[in-house]
C-alpha cells in the first residue's frame, strides 16, 4: 500500500476552524462526505489486494496463503507475549508492594515488641 502522510497541526487548526462555522446541517453533510471516502477507501484498498491476487498463479495463492497463516501465527504470539509481559510486570509491582508492605509490618512489631519491653 502507498505509505500515508500526516496532515500538520496547523492544517488541523484551519479544519477545526472550517467546521466551527458550518450550520449543523452542513456539518451532518460533511459527516456523511467523510464516511463515503472512508468506504470507498476501503473498497479501493480491497480492489488493489484483488488485483494482487489476481495476477497469482494458483499455486503463488496457496503460498500467500501459507503467508498469512504464518503472519497470523507470529502476530498472536506477539500478543500472547505482550499479555504476559503486561501480567508479568503487573505481579512483579504485586510483590514488590507485599514485600514492602512485609517489611513495614516487620518493622512495626519490632518497634511494638521495643516499646512494651521498656
């Protein structure tokens, strides 16, 4: 696919400033203007992948997709991965805090166990 750029902030600020003085009729118009770009990007997106495919012999799509398969796979793993990372990290700060908590509580019977044995 063509690689996208990014529109600047200030093309954003004239957007913003354009839309503030549309009436609530022409805004719902350039809603809906918005959402048939959106199909139809989807749908010239899907016409340029048919024409990938399309130029294929059946034995390259069999390949493609074996490619997908194999992307699917790398793709979950990597999400399967990141989950226990995240949980990883998350009952690491747990223990960190329960031993910390420990440690306080340690420090506060020893204190406790000081004062009554004056």
């Amino acid at each position: 696919m063509a690689s996208e750029e990014l529109l600047e902030s200030e093309h954003w600020r004239i957007f913003r400033l354009f839309m503030s003085e549309l009436s609530d009729e022409e805004l719902e118009e350039i809603e809906e203007q918005l959402e048939r770009e959106r199909a139809a990007r989807r749908e010239r997106e899907n016409s340029i992948v048919r024409l990938f495919y399309s130029a294929m012999c059946a034995s390259d799509l069999e390949a493609a997709a074996e490619q997908l398969r194999t992307e699917r796979k790398a793709r979950a793993e990597d999400q399967r991965l990141a989950r226990e990372s995240e949980c990883d990290t998350g009952s690491r700060a747990t223990t960190a805090s329960r031993k910390t908590a420990s440690r306080k509580g340690a420090t506060g019977k020893a204190r406790r166990r000081a004062t009554r044995s004056r």
